[in-house]
C-alpha cells in the first residue's frame, strides 16, 4: 500500500472563501478519493492561516480582534468544505497551540545553528501579498496583484540564510526531485533563481498578530515560515527535525500561480535548513477570471461558492469547477457558462441516458440487464486518459474523458435507436445489444466518476443494480462486469432539468 500525502495551500481567514479556494480543494478532494480507490493510504490537509497583517487588518476593519475575527471566519471555510462533501483528514488553524509550539522549537533550531540571523531591513511591503516587494516587481509604483502603494518599513529583523541552500533548492527543481509541473511554471522557477536567491527577513516588529520569537519576544514570525510549517504540523509534527511523521515528505502540493515562487523558495529552503525531505511534486494551477477580468468587487464579476451550490448543488458545483479549469492555464467562470454546461452535460448528457437506457429496459426486458451478440467494448484507451489526467491533477482531461465516452454513446443510440426497434417488436436482439453497451459502458463511467461526484456516481451504480464503488482495480476497468440478467434499480433523475 503506497502513501499518498496531499496538501492545498491554507487560506488566509481575511475575509468569505473565493471560488479559487473551492477549485482547489474540491481538486485535492477528487485526487485524495482517487488513490483512495486505489488503495493507497490517503492523508489529505486542510487549513486556514490566522497570522499576519493581511487577517490584523481586516479584523481591525470590522472592529473585532484578530482572535474573535478569525473564530468567525475559520467555521465559513469547513462549512463550505461540507457543503462541498470535502472528505479531509484534518483542518489545522495555525492559531493552534500545539502549531505555535512546533514552529516556536523548528525556528529556534534554525536560529541556534546560525541560520537565523538579526540586521535591518528595509523595503517595500505589500500586505495583500504578505511579501516584500522589489522596486522591479512594482508596475506604476504599485503591487499589480493588489493594486495597492506598498508601504515602507524600515526595522530590525531577523533574516533565514536562504542564500545558503540556493544550490541544492536548484538542483533539486532540474533533477525533478522536486517536480514542478507543469514544466512552463518550473522554468519559470529556474529562471527567477537565476537572478540569486537572498536571505529573507523571517520577523516582524510591528506586527503583534503572530507566533513569538522563543529567543526575542519583541518579534513575531514572518507569516509565510509560520504557514509553510502546516504541512508538516497538520501531521502532528512537534518542531524536531529528528522525528518525521509517517505521510511526510507531501507526495503533491496544490496551488495556483499567485503563491508559486514562495512555495517554490521559502519552503524548500526551510526544509534544507532543518535536514528535511522535500515534497515530491507541485501542481500549479491557474486562475479562475469572469468574463476574461480578473475577479474583484469593483468589477462586480465576483463568483461566491454558496451562490453556485445553491443553484447547482455540491454535486454538480464539483463538476462545473473541475471542468472549467484547463491544465495549467486560466479557466473563465460565468453563471451563465456554468448554467449552459450543466444543463448539456449533466441534464442532457448523463441524466437523459441513464433515465432513457433504464426505461427502454424495464419497458422491455422486465427491468433486467439484457443480452445480445455484441462485441466486446475496450476501454483500455480511455482508461489510460483518465489515469494520465488524475497523475497530472489535470482536472478538465479526466472530466472530459466522460463527456466524450458520453457522447458517444448517445450518438450510438441516435443511430441504432432501440425504441424505435423494440416498439415494432422485431430484431429485440440488436437492441439489446445497444442497451447493455450503453448500460455497461454507464458502470464504467460510475468508476470514473466516483471521486469527482461520489453520489452521483452512487445513484448510477444503484441503478444498474450494483453497489457502490469501492475500489478502482484492473478487473473493474475490463468489459464485462455487469452481469447480464442483473435486476436493475428504479428509473432515477440525476440532475433536475432548472434553466
Ligand atoms: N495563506 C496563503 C497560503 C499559505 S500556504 C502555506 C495564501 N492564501 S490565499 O487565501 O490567498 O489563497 C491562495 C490560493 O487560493 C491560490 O493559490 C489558489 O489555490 C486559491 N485561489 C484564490 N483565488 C484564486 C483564483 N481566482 N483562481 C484559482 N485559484 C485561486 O496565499
């Protein structure tokens, strides 16, 4: 049984979740109950990040305290994760003790053997990226992911000697040990190295909303350092660099663009730095846009989460977000897309063939699987598409996989058309041959879809008189499993017919 660790990056609790913060965490999701399926041994994280300017000022904003604000928002994030029949292992909050500790005893480790070091900083800070900025990264003066003047701060600080690991961090991306996929994005890695890694400041004076300094109460952790170790203390990690827990080191770390180069920097460095393993592999994914602009208030093109599961259900919320997101670029999310997607491949696609193929066969065939000559159907093919796109976390492939086979077995039926056949009471033979290819090629799809839509998936497999997935092996991926004769269920509606 291999392990298989899966992290998604934990989202600041600033404010409601975003529609990315869905994407990524139903994508983690699909991928957890994946190898799940395969029988691996799954832990799957999640999580929120409390410290920070970014969470200060925004509780600061409504009037709360950042302990009584981040209390409110933590519980909207796993209500949407429940909403959204996310199957996590655990949610940490970096605001738990035994986190604080872990992070309190790791840096100190850094900080005794001379890793960590004190001096004085000067720069830009942008506080919607929680980074300094270079003059170089600034457009018009101003940060171009927030829009905003960073503000000058002049400090003392303590500095992490990134520097140091900046040759076994570029080793490690070129040989793939540390695989950044897809390859455009690790390029874009090894190129940013080249200008040189620097030392970076790991402390904050000012910024009373962190993790003290064990050595320097004066001083709070940087938040990035703080957040970074979640994936090592969601685990249950205790800051000793002796003792790694059993999922380490991450098999794949989901996220998007935005948040590449500090993952792909601070992160490493930190786990070179304290004699860690690296993770294995980064998936980086794009941006969600509406109508081609980037999400913002003043735009209006915000998207909320709740909005679309309240008007699709988590199901079909899971599948519209999966499907919208092409490898590696930007996907465009639109109501009115999602609306015109759902109702062509859920409503007319999946629900109209399994209600139709069920009809025609308790019409007929006394609601048995029937038989006919029919050749077997290789799906070996597809199959391979659908593995390939879950190694990837290439969410559109593997969800297009089924559209495709979908549509195929409509255009089969279009043009064999078993009721017309059936109802002249002649030749029942090849109809049933159309029928149990289109029955069985359904029990093959239920596999398939169990880790995007496991309900749904369930609800095909009732119908055709199976249980539940429960594992995907070999043997389910062969022509064949549904035995002809099997009862099958009563006639279902998958997806209700709304636009
Ligand atoms: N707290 C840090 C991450 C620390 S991880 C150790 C952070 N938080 S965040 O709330 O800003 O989340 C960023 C992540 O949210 C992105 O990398 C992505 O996973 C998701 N998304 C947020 N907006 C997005 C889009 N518009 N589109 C797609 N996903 C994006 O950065």
């Amino acid at each position: 049984m291999a392990k298989y660790y899966i992290t998604t990056p934990i989202y600041y609790a600033s404010g409601k979740p975003h529609i990315g913060h869905a994407y990524t965490t139903v994508l983690a999701d699909v991928l957890a109950r994946y190898h799940t399926l395969l029988g691996d041994k799954v832990f799957f994280q999640v999580g929120t990040d409390e410290h920070g300017a970014k969470v200060a000022t925004s509780a600061k904003k409504v009037g709360k305290t950042p302990e009584v604000f981040v209390n409110e928002i933590t519980p909207i994030f796993s209500d949407l994760w429940q909403k959204l029949d996310i199957q996590y292992d655990r949610f940490i909050r970096t605001t738990e003790s035994a986190h604080i500790k872990a992070v309190q005893k790791a840096l100190q480790a850094l900080y005794d053997k001379g890793d960590i070091y004190k001096d004085k900083y000067e720069g830009w800070y942008c506080e919607g990226c929680e980074q300094f900025k270079l003059e170089n990264d600034l457009v018009d003066g101003k940060c171009p992911d927030h829009q905003t003047k960073p503000t000058f701060m002049s400090e003392d600080t303590y500095m992490f000697r990134m520097s140091k690991y900046a040759s076994p961090l570029r080793d490690a991306i070129v040989s793939n040990s540390l695989q950044i996929t897809p390859e455009n994005r690790k390029q874009e890695v090894l190129q940013f190295l080249t200008r040189g890694l620097k030392d970076i400041s790991i402390s904050r004076q000012n910024q009373k909303w962190g993790i003290p300094l064990p050595w320097d109460e004066e001083h709070t952790f940087y938040v990035w350092p703080d957040a970074f170790l979640n994936y090592l203390t969601v685990l249950g990690w205790n800051g000793d660099p002796a003792v790694i827990p059993s999922s380490y080191p991450p098999d794949l770390q989901l996220m998007a663009k935005d948040i590449l180069r500090v993952h792909a920097t601070i992160w490493p460095t930190l786990l070179l730095a304290l004699g860690l393993p690296l993770p294995k592999k980064f998936y980086v994914h794009g941006y969600f846009t509406s109508e081609g602009k980037k999400m913002s208030k003043a735009v209006g093109n915000v998207i909320d989460p709740q909005e679309v599961i309240s008007t699709f259900g988590p199901e079909a919320t899971r599948y519209l977000l999966l499907s919208s997101m092409p490898y590696g670029e930007d996907g465009d999310l639109t109501m009115e897309k999602m609306k015109a997607k759902y109702t062509a491949d859920l409503v007319n696609g999946l629900g109209n063939i399994l209600s139709r193929t069920l009809t025609l066969c308790h019409k007929y065939f006394s609601g048995l699987v029937p038989t006919g000559p029919d050749s077997p159907q290789d799906w070996s093919a597809k199959w391979r598409v659908y593995d390939e796109a879950m190694v990837k976390a290439d969410s559109l492939t593997v969800l297009n996989s089924v559209i495709e086979a979908i549509k195929s077995l409509d255009q089969n039926l279009q043009e064999n058309k078993p009721w017309e056949v059936l109802g002249a009471q002649n030749n029942s033979e090849s109809a049933a041959a159309v029928l149990y290819r289109v029955l069985e090629a359904l029990r093959h799809i239920a596999i398939m879809l169990k880790p995007v839509m496991p309900s749904t998936s369930d609800k095909i497999m009732t119908a055709l008189g199976l249980g539940p997935v429960e594992h995907i092996t070999e043997a389910d991926k062969q022509w064949g499993g549904l035995k002809p004769g099997t009862k099958l269920g009563e006639k279902v509606h998958l997806f209700e017919r709304k636009f």
